[in-house]
C-alpha cells in the first residue's frame, strides 16, 4: 500500500530543499569572494592600468554582493515574510527581477566559456595578436600563452604575418606590443612576419586600427586567450572583420575565475551601452 505524503510533509520537504539550497549557494559565493580578494589586489597593486583593473574588482565585488542577497533570499525567503499585500507583490518582483538578472549572468558566463573552446583558424595571411596590460613592465602568463599560440600558428603558415595589438606603455615607455616584438625575435620569429600596432588603449581600439591597415574582407585569425576569445570575436566584427577565424590560447587556471568574471561585467556594460 502506497502511503501519500500530506501537504505539511510535503511543504517541509520544499522547505528543506530549499533552505540546503540557499546554504550552498551562500557557501559558494562567499569563497569566490574570498577568492577574488585573494587574486586581484596583488594583480592591481602591479598592473599598468591599476584604475581599470581597481574598477573591475569593485564591480566585481558588488556583483558578489547582489548574488549573496538572492542566495539569502532563498535561504530566508525574507523578500516575501511580509503578510501585506503590497510588500508581498514587491518582494516577488524583486525576486524574480533577481533570478532574472542571475539568468542572465549564467549565459553570459556560458557563451565566455564556450567561445574559448572554439578553435577554427584555418589558413590566413593576417594573424591578430591581441596584447595584455603588463605587469611590472613584464608580460603576463596568459600574455606569454597567446604569443606561444601565436608563433605556433606561424609555424604551421609561414607566410602570415602578425599583427601585435597592445598600446597602454610602462613607466619606462615600452608598449605591450613592443614587448610581445621582442619576445617572439628572441624566438627566433623573422622580423619581416611582425607588424607592430601599438597605438591601441583598449581591444576595441585594437581591431579599429588593425581595420586601418587591414583587409577587413580577407581571413583573418584572432589570438587571445580562451575567456576573452568571445568578446574579441564580436569586437571584431563591430571594426567591420567578415572572415574571422578563432585561435584560443589556454590560460592561466589561477586567473580563469576572475577573469571570466570581468568578461562578464564588460559583456554586461556593452548590453547596458548597447555595444
């Protein structure tokens, strides 16, 4: 004989779910809080663009902070304890509002992800290198992955040319660009197979001057590391590229978090600013 549950148990259930739910998700963004705060203030302290990278990690943190309100929200339900009617009505919205907001976070992060594991770069004449803001007047790790990818590419198409995207110099005047230049010389990359543009403040400013010189109709293979290989691609195509063929470069596991996150709050100022 089939035994039923009556509504309380059932309710209780619910409730339970609930509330192992709403303590996991709280567990989870207070230690990718932790983590942010553990990884970024040392990247900030040695980064060239400090504001910019000080600017994102607020953001960052803010947008932990809204995350942990709806988590506590779902472990409280505290947006709808009021009996009144109307307080009632506006803690749904607010709810819903949030798990909306959520939702669209989630795709954002989805489509970053995926975007990094799109490898089609056939062969091309024109390889864009996009640069990274230095460190110490150093490249990055994930610097370095991208122009390892980079002279791979040319190894197997020796007739491409790199076009070595980064402006934003150091104290002592030396541009990303310049310093992704002397690397790959250092690696035996012939001179005649680099095009230097090292003008660029931002990666939309980079395709907007790499159009300059550039068939924006021909092939052209973008490479830059696996997290930002979405948004370089749709930055592309705003600078008017037709033919854009992806080569990700692997990234740096420590950073792969934040750096993901950063993708998405610029994902998210773009749909704001409508870009």
């Amino acid at each position: 004989m089939i035994r039923e549950e009556n509504p309380a148990q059932e309710k209780h259930k619910r409730t339970t779910a609930r509330r192992i739910t709403g303590d996991v998700l709280i567990l989870l963004i207070l230690l990718f809080a932790a983590y942010l705060c553990a990884v970024m203030p040392p990247r900030i302290h040695a980064v060239v663009l400090q504001d910019a990278y000080r600017k994102i990690f607020y953001y960052q943190l803010i947008l932990c902070g809204g995350l942990l309100l709806l988590a506590l929200d779902l472990r409280f339900a505290f947006l709808t304890k009021s009996r009144a009617r109307l307080p009632h009505i506006a803690g749904w919205i607010l709810r819903l509002a949030g798990m909306a907001f959520a939702l669209l976070l989630l795709f954002f992060c989805g489509r970053a992800v995926t975007g990094g594991l799109i490898h089609n770069a056939e062969e091309a004449e024109n390889v864009i290198v996009l640069g990274m803001a230095l460190e110490k007047g150093q490249p990055t790790a994930d610097l370095l992955l991208r122009l390892n990818t980079a002279r791979q590419y040319l190894e197997a198409h020796p007739q491409a040319k790199l076009i070595l995207s980064g402006g934003n110099p150091d104290k002592t005047g030396v541009t990303e660009a310049a310093v992704m230049q002397a690397l790959l010389l250092s690696h035996g990359v012939p001179p005649d197979c680099l095009i230097l543009e090292d003008q660029a403040p931002s990666t939309r400013e980079n395709f907007l001057h790499a159009a300059e010189i550039l068939d924006t109709d021909a092939p052209v293979v973008i490479v830059s590391s696996n997290y930002h290989m979405d948004r370089a691609v749709k930055m592309a195509r705003a600078a008017g590229f037709t033919h854009i063929m992806r080569l990700p470069a692997p990234s740096e596991p420590l950073y792969y978090g934040a750096n993901i996150t950063r993708e998405i709050l610029l994902d998210l100022r773009g749909l704001i600013l409508g870009r």
